[in-house]
C-alpha cells in the first residue's frame, strides 16, 4: 500500500507541475527511550504549475519511527506540509481561471501572486515550537 500510494502522488505531482525538484534540508534521529529510535526527515519540493506556469514551493517535515525489535520503519508520519495542498490547489486553479478571463488578479488579491512559496523561518520556527532541536 505504502508502495502504491507513493506512486499515486507522484503521478499526481508530475501531471500538475513540471520541473519538480526535492531537496533534503535537514534530517536527524531522535531517541525516545533507550530503544525507541524516529528520524525527522525537513524536505522541499517544488516545481513549476502546468496550468499557471508560476512557481510552485512546499515545505514538508515527516518522522519515520522504528521497530525496537527489527530495526525496521514501523510508522511514516507526515507532520506538516506548508503551505497545505488543498490551498495550492485552489489557489492555482483560481490564477488559471483569472488568466482565462484576462483578469490580473483575483479581486482583494493584494497583488500576491498563486501558490506563493512558503517561508524557510516558519518550518523552523514550528519546529521549535515542538521542542525539536538540531540543526
């Protein structure tokens, strides 16, 4: 399943944006207990929209917790994607649409532009606000 649902967003991915790139900004074990071992995975992807041509940029930190008995990864969490995907989406979908009836920009669009890339401080600053440390 785990499989499956990694090339399902993959897919997904390349049939809306082109020029996808993932690169890893951090990664670090932490220890629960004596046994207990996760590891932090801090990554970027992002990538250009096929229906906007803007740049797209998402910021996603997961935590891959292993088995004390075979060292294996017994649970993949996705902690946070930022900005969520539902937002891009939308926000992508909407700039198509005001570029198809010639508008510039979305009424109360304060001139930003879709799916506006997130900001490196705020994954570190969510990060500290968890206690998680290292750097």
């Amino acid at each position: 399943m785990y499989t499956a649902s990694a090339a399902l967003v993959r897919a997904g991915m390349s049939a809306l944006h082109t020029d996808l790139t993932v690169d890893l900004r951090r990664m670090y074990v932490s220890s629960q207990s004596r046994r207990e071992r996760a590891a932090r995975v801090l990554l970027n992807v992002s990538g250009f929209g096929r229906v906007t041509g803007q740049r797209s940029e998402w910021d996603l930190c997961f935590c891959y917790v292993f088995s004390p008995r075979s060292g294996k990864v017994e649970l993949h969490r996705i902690e946070s994607i930022d900005p969520a995907p539902h937002t891009s989406v939308y926000e992508g979908m909407k700039a198509g649409l005001m570029r198809v009836l010639g508008k510039e920009d979305a009424p109360g669009g304060e001139g930003k532009t879709a799916l506006e890339p997130a900001r490196a401080g705020e994954c570190k600053a969510r990060s500290a606000r968890r206690g998680e440390h290292g750097e």
